[in-house]
C-alpha cells in the first residue's frame, strides 16, 4: 500500500509538471519568448493584461530573452530589404521620414492605431507582440503610427532608448530598431544601444554621436506633450480611429473594435 501511495504521488507529480510545461509551450506558441503573467497581473481573452501609469509602481514585471533574434514579430529586415523569420506581410509598407511619426501597414488604410509606449515597460512589449499580429492580419487595410511616452519615474532607460530609435530613424531603420529594443527590453544601456544599432546595420559613429550629443530628444518629447495633451496616463496605450484604449489588451479585443471600423 506505501509503494502504491508513493507511485500515485510520483504520477500526479509528474502530471503537474507536464501540465506546466505545456502551457508555456502554449505561450510561446501564441506570444513569442515571454512567460505567463504572474498572478498580480490581470489576464482574460477581452481584458488587459497590465500597463504602467505615469506615477504608478513597478510591480511584478516579466522579463524577455536578449539575443539577435526578435520574437513575435513580423521578421528582422537586412540592410537589402529581405525578411529573415517570417515572410513580409503583402501589401504592408513602412516609413520613417526624419522628424515625423513612423509607420507601417496601408498607405490608404481606412484603419489608423497610434501607439503611446515604452520601450523598457514589458507591457508595451507585449502590445508590440499584439500589434505585429493585427499587421499581419489585416494588411494593408490597417496602419499603425508609432509614438514615444518613455516613463522615466520608473523606467530610468526608456528615455534614452526612445532617442536611440529616433537616432535610428535618421538613418531610415526605426522598425528594425524598435524590433532590438522590444526584444531585448531589459537590456537598454549605451552600451546595448550601441551594439543593436551595429546588429542592424546603422552607421555607428554617425549614430553615437546623435544619441550622445542630445539631438534626438526633441522628437520623443514632442511625443510626450502630445500624450499629455490627449489624457493619455499610461502605457501601452492606443487610439483606433480615435477610440482610446489603455491598456496591454489581447489581439481578440482589438479585432473587435478593428472589425467593427472597417464594416463602417
């Protein structure tokens, strides 16, 4: 009876474990490298999965894996234009003209979502996820405008990091910049900076110089008045068509709201 105990303890163990094992599966599948949220962070098929205030806390933050490859994304861009990773979505185009927003998805699109975010909060990296998935789903039908809102209160990095991504945008290369920093959130020093700037091709000495000398910063704060003057109070944050949403919502919430504008 003790070794039949044992036994149907070991079983329901190793039960667990698999159980365990094939839900982060699940979530790599579905989301990239990052884990599960933990239990401070809310979670559900129609909710937010987190965000961070201006004047908020920390919390329990998940991390991400550093290395060359981007996760969840729609592919790392060569300096000759090919897509390592995934095939480029058809009809999807990018911009990233100095001193003005970057986008990418349909010049026409009768969809425009502009994104609030910071590249050091891992809830935005989590919309970033969520907006390479409605870009590769919609196509040209949507485009998705990109605006800096680095909360350096508790993000001391995200400053810097949103003038490394314009630094890069002068040069013609935001989207694979902004790929680096969301990958590699929690590695975002001048050093790391510099080293992605390398990894995707930019002139470095011509990028080190602007990122040192402060010449990028007055994109990233113009962006900044902006988010104050639209009410906007945390990251990641969005409007659809104008319609404000706050929050690092799943991609089925946004499909609602997507949908919904395009039948109009």
């Amino acid at each position: 009876m003790r070794v039949l105990r044992r036994t149907h303890r070991g079983l329901v163990i190793i039960t667990a474990w698999v159980l365990a094992l094939a839900g982060c599966l699940d979530d790599v599948a579905s989301d990239g490298t990052t884990p599960r949220p933990t239990a401070s962070v809310r979670s559900s098929d129609d909710g937010p999965t987190g965000g961070h205030a201006g004047a908020g806390s920390r919390g329990t933050e998940p991390r991400s894996r550093s290395g060359a490859g981007v996760p969840g994304g729609l592919g790392m861009r060569d300096p000759k234009g090919t897509t390592s990773g995934s095939r480029p979505t058809p009809g999807v185009m990018k911009g990233s003209a100095a001193g003005k927003p970057p986008w990418k998805g349909g010049v026409k699109a009768k969809v425009i979502i502009e994104e609030f975010t910071d590249f050091e909060c891992p809830f935005c990296q989590r919309g970033w996820r969520v907006m390479n998935r409605v870009i590769r789903h919609y196509g040209p039908k949507v485009r998705l405008v990109f605006r800096h809102m680095p909360i350096v209160k508790i993000h001391p990095q995200a400053m810097q990091a949103s003038e490394a991504a314009v630094c890069a945008q002068r040069q013609g290369k935001f989207w694979a910049m902004q790929d680096q920093l969301f990958a590699n959130n929690m590695r975002l020093s001048r050093a790391d900076l510099i080293l992605y700037a390398r990894r995707i091709g930019l002139d470095v000495p011509k990028f080190t110089k602007a990122l040192d000398s402060g010449a990028c910063k007055a994109q990233v704060l113009r962006d900044l008045k902006l988010a104050k003057k639209r009410g906007v109070t945390g990251t990641p944050a969005f409007f659809v068509n104008g319609f404000k949403i706050e929050g690092a919502y799943p991609f089925a919430h946004f499909k609602k709201i997507i949908d919904v504008e395009l039948d109009n």
